[in-house]
C-alpha cells in the first residue's frame, strides 16, 4: 500500500512537472526572466523522476532482463546531466 502511494504521488508530480514545463516554454520563447529558475525547476523535477523510476526498475530486476531498452529510456537524460553544472552556475549568478 505505501509504494502504490508513492508511486501515485510520482505521477501527480509528474503530471505538474509536465503543466510547468509548457510554462517554462512560453516564458523562455518571451524572454521572461523566470525561465531560468522555472526550467532549472522543472529538468531537476525531471531528473528526480527519472533517477526514483531507474531505482525501481533496477531493485525489481527488470535492468537484468531487457538492459538495453532500459539504457535507451535513460539516454535522453544524459544532456540534462550534463548541465547541471551549467543550470547551477546560472542560478548563482542570476539576480534575486
């Protein structure tokens, strides 16, 4: 019962990562100021959903049957891991 709740309140976050990802698009295409924290916000929330999926499917065992679909859904997230960094610096330098 406490995973099926976990897993439900994923999906929820999912669904308003998602809701917000369309709102970081429209701000970052108008140059509004809050697209860099909105879409630091929303790759982060991406990633952690990303990262609890990897840890659920490796710990049941589905990575020692199919590793290669499972590395092909990862494989799009490597960019983003990649500007972590970058995302980080910019939020440090960005005004308050």
């Amino acid at each position: 019962a406490d995973l099926r709740h976990f897993l439900t309140a994923m999906a929820v976050l999912d669904l308003v990562n998602a809701i917000l990802s369309l709102v970081f698009v429209e701000r970052y295409f108008r140059r509004k100021p809050s697209a860099l924290w909105l879409g630091a916000t929303t790759s982060f929330v991406s990633l952690y959903g990303a990262l609890v999926f990897g840890w659920g499917t490796f710990t049941a065992g589905a990575w020692s049957q199919h590793p290669w679909q499972y590395a092909l859904v990862f494989l799009p997230y490597i960019p983003v891991v990649m500007l972590v960094p970058r995302v980080t610096q910019l939020l440090r330098d960005a005004p308050p």
